[in-house]
C-alpha cells in the first residue's frame, strides 16, 4: 500500500463541535494508525490544547457565525510540503490549500460537506444576492472545478455537486463512524432525563437551518400522550428562541437543553435514549443520525439531504416530508407505542450502521487519493475556471 503525507485543510476543527469536526478527525486519525503521514491544518480556537499532527495557524474571529474563525494562511506554519492536499471547507484555508496544491504541483482532493446555500443567512446580504445572482453555486464551481476530485459523503450530495454544475469526478465517501468510542462513553451524569419518562434525543447545533421549531412542534404532541422528555444536546444561537417555544407550547418541563457535550461523552446519550428525532432539511450526511443509529437508537427524521441515505425508511427509523410536524410526531408515535417494532428497528438500525466504520472509510479515501494522483498525472495541462463575475445568469446555477 501507497504511504502518503496528506494535509487536511479545514476552517472548522475541535473544540467547535459540528460533523465537520468529528469527519476530519476521525479520518486524520484512521490514515495515521494505517501509517499515512497525516496532518490537520486548522484556525486557533480559544481552548484548543495542543496536538500531535494538528497545525492551528493564527485566526480572526468571524463575528456572524458562533465559534467560527478565518484562519490567516502562513507557509511558515506548515511542517512538510504535502503529497496530497485534501481540503474540508472552500473558505479560506481551502483556499490557501488550493494555491498550495497549484504551487507544489500536487494532487487536491476536497470533500463538499455542505449545502452552503442553506447557510447563506450567516453572512449578511448573502442570501438577497444568491437569489439575484446565483452567486454561491458559480464561486462553488470556480473553486471545485480547480481540484482533481471530489468527495461527495452522501449520493443526494453528488447530485448537489452535479446540480452545480462542477465537472471534475465525484466519489460518493462517507463520514466514518467511530462506534468503540461511542459504546465506550459513560452514561451521563447526572441523568437529563426524569424517572418514569420516555426518553427523546436530538443532537444539533441550535441554528435556524437545523429546524428544531418543527421538533419542538412535532414533540410538544407526543409529550402528554407518551409521557416523554426531550433531551437536546447541543448549542448555538437559536437556544433562547426554542426556550422561549417551549414555553408557548406548555413544554418547558419537558425539554432540557444539556448544551455541548465532548465527542468522547456523546455515546451515553444515544445508549439511554429510546428515539432520536431531527428536522433538519440541510444534513449532507446525516452523521448524528449514523452516530444514533450505531448504537442502536431508531430514528424519525425529514426526507430531505443526507437523511435520505442515512434513514432506511420503515426498517432503521422512518423519514417524514420536511417542515411537517404533525408528520414528524405521527411517525415518532408509531414507535412509542409498539415497544416490539421498536425493538426491531433498534437492532436494524446497529447492522446498517456497522457499514460506516471509521477504517474501513479511511481505506475508501486512500483509494480516492490514488485516483486523485492518477488524474493530476494524466492531465499536465489542466484548465483553470475564472471566478465568477455578478452577471445574472437568468435563473440557471
């Protein structure tokens, strides 16, 4: 087997907790142990400690996304020169990694992790001009169109990236899944679930493009009926909205927010869970749905992203029209009251997940980085597209 020394390139990284995050860590990780000489290059974050193999170079913070920082290039940061660049997120480090690609003349391989127009509102003003200009898919295509492969981690993904119109290969890879980590986090403590309840989980950054208005909606039906407690982990800007929701809705005492939890701790909280439910229309790949349904945990979701190959409909969980909360609730309650079914779907939902192990995704990326250096060979006079101009292009993106 081919060794390579690979930069990971990626704007977001622990401590900031988002499936981002857990994917290039979790392949960093899987190519070392394979003998790669692997490396992360990432922003400074408050609270980061320092790691073997993890590069932070100095950063600003952005003031419209919580948690979030522009790492600020610098070459003298780097410990090596790379065989391979793979970059996560198309900002500014997966910029610096394509210029770095370019000038070393080496392969750049880059997953599409995100549906960046359903994160347009995060950057003021964005959203009204995508909608005039179609901004976000032409400066995707003015990026992705330079790299020699790109990792889709869903097929709904690959048919985003098709949509674009990018015409470099797409290998449909997905996030791993590291499920001995999972099974080995201690229950939580102490327990956000009241005795005698019936236990609903959703791990999600509290963000707009998350949909937790239509779980709330969809959970303050089953709260009474079920007597069920919804615990949700995670934090963001939308977590005094919802608080304020719960309190219309006459649930409060039903919802405990328990706030961001360590990667290494959120394996408790699927064990003790009976259901997990997300409405969320803007997952590319579904990773806490994988994650839940690992350790057995059925799940009720929307149709919609990366759920759609993250969900085995009826047999591992059920998936319901998007921004339906009655829906969403009706399929919730059909497994609250047949402890048989859910039973069955708990152990369905353990063996389709058992095919997202994290090695066994790290052996499909090594392969892809083969590829990737079999194009960049093949084509020694690649063409570069222009960054998009404003003109309107009548609707076509």
């Amino acid at each position: 087997m081919r060794l390579f020394r690979v930069g990971l390139f990626t704007d977001v990284y622990f401590p900031s907790k988002n499936g981002v995050s857990t994917s290039v860590y979790l392949l960093w990780r899987e190519l070392r142990r394979m003998g790669h000489d692997a490396w992360i290059i990432a922003p400074e974050l408050p609270g980061a400690e320092p790691e073997p193999g993890v590069v932070r170079v100095k950063s600003v913070p952005y003031p419209f996304f919580e948690d979030y920082r522009l790492g600020l290039p610098s070459s003298r940061a780097l410990p090596k020169r790379f065989e391979i660049v793979h970059s996560h997120v198309p900002f500014t480090l997966g910029l610096w990694a394509l210029s770095l690609a370019q000038k070393w003349r080496v392969p750049h391989v880059s997953t599409f992790h995100t549906h960046y127009e359903k994160y347009a509102h995060y950057v003021p003003g964005l959203a009204f001009l995508d909608r005039h200009t179609h901004i976000i898919p032409r400066l995707a295509r003015a990026f992705y169109n330079r790299v020699e492969l790109v990792i889709a981690p869903t097929h709904p993904v690959k048919r985003l990236v098709q949509h674009y119109r990018i015409e470099r290969p797409v290998r449909v890879i997905p996030t791993g899944i590291d499920t001995e980590l999972l099974e080995a986090a201690p229950p939580p403590r102490p327990d956000p679930w009241p005795a005698g309840r019936r236990r609903l989980l959703t791990v999600s950054r509290l963000g707009k493009e998350k949909s937790l208005d239509v779980a709330m909606d969809a959970f303050a039906r089953l709260a009474d009926p079920f007597n069920a407690h919804w615990v949700i982990v995670g934090e963001g800007p939308e977590q005094e909205a919802l608080e304020s929701r719960a309190r219309a809705l006459g649930v409060e005492d039903r919802v405990t927010f328990a706030g961001a939890v360590p990667y290494t701790a959120i394996g408790g909280y699927y064990r003790a869970a009976e259901l997990f439910l997300f409405a969320s229309e803007t997952e590319t790949q579904g990773l806490v749905l994988w994650e839940a349904q690992a350790l057995g945990l059925p799940v009720v979701a929307v149709a919609a992203g990366g759920a759609l190959d993250s969900v085995q409909d009826s047999r591992t969980g059920y998936l319901v029209t998007p921004q339906d909360a009655p829906a969403l609730a009706a399929a919730a309650a059909r497994l609250l009251e047949d402890e048989e079914r859910r039973q069955r779907f708990s152990h369905e939902a353990r063996r389709f997940a058992a095919s997202r192990s994290a090695p066994r995704v790290a052996e499909a990326m090594v392969a892809a980085y083969q590829e990737a250096e079999e194009i960049f060979n093949s084509e020694p006079k690649k063409l570069y597209f222009g960054f998009p101009t404003l003109k309107n292009e009548s609707g076509r993106v």
